[in-house]
C-alpha cells in the first residue's frame, strides 16, 4: 500500500509546476503590457511632435 502517498506526492509537485509556470506567465504578459504601454506613449508623443510642426 505504498503506491498511494506517491501518486499524492507526484500530484503535488504537478500542481507546483503548474503553479510556476502560471506565475511566470503571468509576469511576462504584465511586463509585455507594460511595454505595449509605454510604445503608445512614445507612438502618441511622436504624433504630437508631427502635427505640431
């Protein structure tokens, strides 16, 4: 009857790598929003720039 304390144990460190890797996702897509971000910002500044000239 060893088998079961396994099975849990494997499902554990699945639910762990999942975790992980939803963490890192989620952290490139916030820095991949931010970027979107700041090239708006840079995009709407140029535009300024060239209408006002």
């Amino acid at each position: 009857m060893q088998p079961p304390p396994r099975k849990v144990k494997e499902s554990q460190q699945v639910k762990l790598l999942f975790s992980e890797q939803l963490s890192k996702l989620q952290m490139k897509q916030h820095q991949d929003t931010e970027l979107l971000e700041e090239i708006r910002y840079e995009n709407n500044n140029i535009l300024i720039l060239i209408i006002h000239k």
